[in-house]
C-alpha cells in the first residue's frame, strides 16, 4: 500500500471532502546509477557536513532555517510551517472550474492521485462525476511539503487525478526563439503543401492508449540489455558519430509528403 503524502479535505462550496494524496509515479521500474570513483569503483556519497567544523551532522540534528539578514537565521519546525496558515496547509481549496484544453501543455508539473476517506465517498464521486458532465477541471490550491501550488482536479475513470501546475513565474517565454511565424506564404508554405500535410495527419489518426508497443520505453530496454552485455563480457560497438549539420538543406516538401502518406497507406492495408 502507497503511503499518502498529504491527508487533509477538499473545499467543494460548503461540502467537504477527506482525501489522502499519492502519488502517481511508479519509480520502481526506473534504472537507477550511482556515482562511483573510477580508481577503485567506491560509491561517491553526498555527506551532509557542518560548513564550519567540516564534520558531519546526523539528520535528526538538521533543522530548516531561512536568513532573515546576513549570518542570522530563524529555524522552523514542522509545526511552525502548519501554524504559518492552518487552514492552506489542510485544504484544497477550488478556486473555479475550466476548460482542460485552456491550460497549456508546458503548465503541466506532476501527477497524484486522490483517494477518499470512507466518510467522504459519496461527495467525491459527486464532485468526479460534476467535473466530467459539465466537462471541466477545478483549478486548485493546495500547500504540499511547505511550498503552495497550483493545480486541476481532472476526472479519469473512477479516480480524481491532481495534476500540479507551474506558476507562470516558473515558465519562460518563446520571445528568444526565433519561429516561424503564422505568414505562410512569406515561409513559401504552398496550399497545395498545407493540405497534403493535413491529409498525412490524418492518416495518422489513433485512439490514445499508453500500453500501445508503439509506446513502449524501448530505450529502457536497450539500456538495460547493455548493461546486461557489459556485466557478461560481452561486446560492445561504438556508437556512429553525429555529425551537426551545417546548413539549411532546400528539400521537396511535396514530394516527400506524398511518399509519406503512400507509406501510411500501405501500412494501413497490411
């Protein structure tokens, strides 16, 4: 069984609603490396150490501190933190209900998981199925491990899922990058280009399932059957280099959308 990170209630007008937070990351299946020195392959461990003696501290003397003016700290507790605003820190709070298809993409953070207590099911499948028939997301505050984030409670299936949302503060704008703009003409986009990419498109049209072998992590697998070959002796061939390229290179576009979508149908024919 997870174990929740953050028990507290959601704030849905006057009703209230006990949740438990998980989360929604299997970290299980990751490949993990350690840093190891190269001369005797001893692992490299990050000592927590006393700044001025140079010795090290034990966790349970650390405690969290914020300078307030040079060389003068003021130290928190876990306590001091709930006290700082009690009610954030056990509350989501819904702060209204919107379109998913408004949030952009690069606003999405991290996903966790809601599970209600026993007291508070028949709310939560009411607040679940209110989201999914008016087809909307509540967009969220809530305080986890010290730091307020937003968020959007978004229906999937029986559950409620917590998507974190960056703050626009945390993102960066495209003003550096040099795109292309919305002129196609002025880009030699013809429509005859415009719409054989549509049609290509098209032709490519799925269902969203994420268990597709389409999908599949196969770098994951390939590194691992590496790292297999590697423990046995076995060999391993250099990898080609990669050259940069050096110029823009004048393609057909036509040309090679057509073949595409030829290869799409025949693809689909098999």
């Amino acid at each position: 069984m997870p174990r929740a990170i953050w028990r507290g209630s959601i704030s849905f007008g006057l009703v209230t609603i006990p949740v438990s937070i998980f989360t929604a990351e299997n970290r299980t299946e990751k490949l993990s490396f350690h840093l190891l020195d190269k001369h005797d392959m001893a692992p490299i461990e990050n000592e927590r150490v006393n700044s001025e003696t140079g010795k090290p501290v034990v966790w349970d003397d650390i405690v969290k501190g914020y300078q307030y003016e040079e060389g003068r700290w003021v130290t928190l507790t876990d306590d001091d933190f709930r006290a700082a605003n009690v009610e954030a820190t056990q509350t989501i709070d819904i702060l209204g209900a919107v379109c998913a298809e408004d949030v952009p993409v690069e606003y999405y953070d991290k996903p966790y998981y809601l599970e209600p207590s026993r007291a508070g099911k028949k709310a939560f499948a009411l607040l679940r199925e209110a989201l999914r028939t008016t087809g909307r997301v509540g967009v969220i505050k809530v305080v986890i491990r010290t730091r307020q984030r937003l968020g959007l409670l978004v229906p999937e299936g029986d559950a409620l899922v917590l998507e974190l949302v960056r703050y626009p503060y945390e993102l960066r704008g495209t003003e550096e990058l040099e795109l292309p703009g919305s002129d196609l003409k002025a880009l030699g986009v013809t429509d005859a280009e415009l719409k054989m990419a549509g049609q290509l498109v098209k032709a490519m049209e799925k269902d969203w399932n994420p268990n597709d072998d389409a999908y599949a992590d196969t770098y994951h697998d390939d590194l691992l059957a590496l790292i297999k070959r590697k423990a046995s002796g076995g060999k391993i061939e250099k990898p080609p280099e990669v050259k940069e390229p050096e110029g823009a290179e004048v393609v057909d576009i036509m040309s090679l959308l057509k073949q595409s979508l030829e290869e799409k149908k025949v693809a689909a024919k098999a």
